[in-house]
C-alpha cells in the first residue's frame, strides 16, 4: 500500500 | 491467496458476507488504481447508529479539459458487498469546493445510475470507478476554491 497521489482539482471557473 | 489479499482479507471482519468476493474484487481495483487503498473506519448512517466498514480511499485520475486531476473520494463497502452497491463520496480538501449537481449533493455523496441499478455480477467496483471517472470528466464533483482576493484596495486620494 501506498501513501496516493495528492488530490487536486480544476480551477474555479468563473 | 496473493499476500496483498491475505492481508486485506484480516482487515475485512467477518461480518462480510462475502469475504472472498469482496477481497478479489478490491485486491484488483488497487492493482489499478494504485491512489485508493482499503481502509476500515467508522461509518455514520442517516439515524445516527455507526458501524466499522471498509472503504476504498484516495484518488481516482479524472481528465477534465485537457488536464489530469487527482480526485479524493471514498467508496464504503456494506458488509453485503457485492449484493449491494458501496456509498460513494467525494471528499474535498480544505482548498476545494463541492460542485453539486446531478450526480453530486452538498454532503458530496455520488449518485450515478451505475450505483442505482446495481447487480452482481454485472456490477463490480472496477465499473463503477470507471463510470465515475467518465462522468467526473465531463462534469467535476469538486473546483478549487478561488484563491483569497487582497482586501479592496483603500483609494488614497
């Protein structure tokens, strides 16, 4: 097991 | 029995009804994606009772506009896993927002017509990561929170 990606997510758009 | 499904089978308690299922089918899911990991944690119902359950934390890749992002979601696996579909949930960060909509609501619970129309063995967990990172392309469950504007600049006059 491993300690993952780190989460991300799109920019706010506006 | 691989090693990685002897040790996720002591995780899973024996409330599982379906051990063996249950453990090949997570065991497989991890082999491909590598950014969930099984998990056992307490999980709050709607009346307030609680119980232990496993789940599949971390993230799953999902392309949106050209881009790849790593969303956080948790997949909770009922002790009737696979007779009935896990409760998924997207999990933001602190610098992320929930985006509701038809597949998502405040408390970032997924709805999808995978999970409603769910049967074994049609319905697996590798479908359904697969149908959620389909919809999550088109349709992101989380943005990132607009960075924190400087207050209004005073005018000097």
């Amino acid at each position: 097991l491993n300690g993952g990606a780190v989460p991300s997510a799109p920019p706010t758009y506006t | 029995m691989t090693l990685t499904e002897t040790s996720i089978k002591k995780m899973l308690p024996t409330q599982y009804k379906y051990r063996d299922l249950t453990v090949r089918e997570i065991t497989y899911v991890i082999s491909q994606y590598k950014d969930l990991k099984p998990l056992m944690d307490a999980y709050v119902f709607n009346d307030g009772s609680s119980r232990d359950l496993m789940s599949l934390t971390g993230t799953v890749p999902v392309s949106y506009r050209g881009n790849t992002y790593n969303i956080p979601v948790c997949l909770w696996l009922l002790d009737t896993y696979p007779y009935n579909p896990p409760i998924c949930f997207v999990k933001p960060t602190s610098a992320m927002m929930i985006k509701t909509g038809k597949h998502i609501d405040a408390n970032g619970k997924i709805y999808l017509p995978y999970l409603h129309e769910w049967k074994h063995p049609q319905s697996d967990l590798i479908g359904l990561i697969q149908v959620m990172i389909v919809v999550f392309g088109e349709e992101p469950p989380v943005f990132s929170r607009p960075t924190t504007q400087p207050p209004f600049p005073a005018f000097q006059a």
